[in-house]
C-alpha cells in the first residue's frame, strides 16, 4: 500500500479523517456515535442473513460492481475505501436469533431448518469493500480480525479478489478463526491459477469460490482446496449490463467440482439450464 502522508479533517465535517496517499488518492476514517448493529439481508441472499461493513469501498473498478452504485448513491465518501471503527462494536451488539425466529425465517425464505440454522449465524462482512485490496491498512484488518474473534457465536464470510494478500493475512494471523469462512472471486481464467495457489496455503474451517459473474469457461488443475463453489451471473448494474454463461460451461466446472468433492451452490442470478431436445446434438 502507498505511504500515507499527512492525516487532516474535513473542515465541514469533523467526524471524518482523510488520509492523503503519495499517489494523491485518500483514505477515509469515519468516527460515529450511532450503535452499531449488522444489517440483514433480503431472500435474495439466503446463504448470509446479516452484512456487516466496518470498511467499505474498492479500487479494482470492477465494471459489474453493483457496490459500487450502492456506494456512490447513499455513502458520504462513495466508494473511496472507508474505515468505520464504531461499527466494530456490532457483533458484540447483536444476538443470536431465537429458534422460533430461525423456523419463521426460514419458512418465509423457503430454506430447510438445518440449512437454515447455519445461514442465521452468517455474516458476510465488508460486503460493500475489498478487506484485502492492497490498499487498505494492515492496521483496519486487524482490528476486524479482532472483533471476529471475540464473537465466536458468529460466521464472518469474507470475499476478496486479493487471494495472495489473504494469505499474507493467513500467515500472520497463524491461520484465520474457525469463525472464519474465507472465499476469493473467479470470474476469468486469468485468475485461476492465483486462486489455486492461494489457498493451498490458508488454513481456515471453510474456504470458498465465488464464480460470480461466470464471464467465460474455467478450468482448474484442481479444487481439493476449496469446500465449496458459489457460481452466479451477472446483474445489471449502471456500467454493464446483465450477463449469464452459457449452461455448457456451467456444467464442466460442476464435473471439476463433482471430481473434487467439492459443494456446489447456484446463486439467485444464475439463469443458465440445460433445454436439450432429443433431435438437437449435445
């Protein structure tokens, strides 16, 4: 990460900090007195029923970013990476869901009872950021990695499309919590191989894919290394429009995964199904 130069405060707004990096870019730090608290997730997202964002935004300027339309729209520093230390506080400040509220959502979520007994304690965390982009401060992971470990009660799921910085994080943490779920995104070849020798090295209790948007066929020497793959498409968002792969790459990466024993979950956006008709070649 660039050196940080010089902290200074917005003069209309004290509760932010700005930190100017040498490449001119800038950093913020936003200080809040509002308890904090996670926030849930829609029927769309059944897998984690509660985000969780104490760093927010993201440099890799992803086209099919719909965090980013999000951000650019409701957040006082937009997409520019933000560190929010209050929010901190908020696993400490949620309690786990009663079973009866487990069994009512997941009947209205249309989930089974096991499944949904996981889902419930799922936080999927900076899911408005890139915890490890190269740009954010070691000091803000830390301090993340630290509230996840002091609320065991609860799944953290992290996604990132820095696996080799995840690793570095791995290897200083001595391996990640077994709260801990830690994932990175797949959307071309080219990211493949990085994946793969990624996470040979990360010790963590589920280790994860996301295939979304599926943007072309992928081959992996192997998925020994991954307990599961999410594959998705592509939502439309202000910059692209929606995207779906075709089944027939769909379907390979299932023999890869099968051939792995490795789980496969299909995301709500994923459209892509077989239509064969006995006249027509497959």
């Amino acid at each position: 990460m660039n050196k940080v130069l010089q902290p200074s405060l917005f003069a209309e707004q004290e509760n932010i900090q700005v930190l100017d990096l040498e490449d001119g870019r800038k950093l913020y730090i936003v200080q809040s007195d509002t308890k904090a608290q996670f926030n849930s997730t829609n029927e769309m997202v059944d897998w984690a029923w509660w985000t969780w964002n104490p760093v927010t935004g993201c440099w890799h300027g992803c086209p099919y970013c719909y965090a980013r339309d999000i951000a650019n729209r409701f957040y006082e520093t937009k997409f520019e990476p933000t560190f929010y230390p209050g929010r901190l506080r908020a696993p400490q400040n949620m309690k786990p869901m009663s079973p009866e509220r487990i069994k009512n959502e997941a009947q209205k979520r249309r989930i089974n009872l096991e499944d949904a007994q996981v889902f419930a304690k799922n936080v999927f965390t900076c899911s408005m950021a890139d915890l490890f982009g190269k740009w954010v401060p070691e000091d803000w992971i830390f301090q993340v990695f630290q509230a996840v470990k002091a609320s065991p009660e609860w799944n953290f799921l992290f996604l990132t499309k820095f696996p080799q910085r995840l690793q570095e994080i791995n290897d200083k943490l001595g391996g990640f919590p077994d709260n801990v779920w830690v994932g990175t995104t797949v959307d071309t070849q080219s990211r493949v191989s990085l994946a793969e020798k990624s996470f040979k090295n990360i010790q963590a209790k589920v280790k994860w894919l996301s295939i979304e948007p599926m943007l072309e066929p992928l081959h992996f020497e192997s998925l020994d290394m991954f307990d599961l793959i999410a594959i998705g498409g592509q939502s439309r968002t202000s910059k692209e429009p929606e995207f779906q792969p075709e089944w027939i790459w769909v379907e390979a990466l299932m023999k890869q995964a099968r051939e792995s024993n490795t789980s496969v979950y299909f995301k709500e956006n994923l459209k892509a199904r077989p239509k064969e008709l006995p006249w027509k070649p497959f």
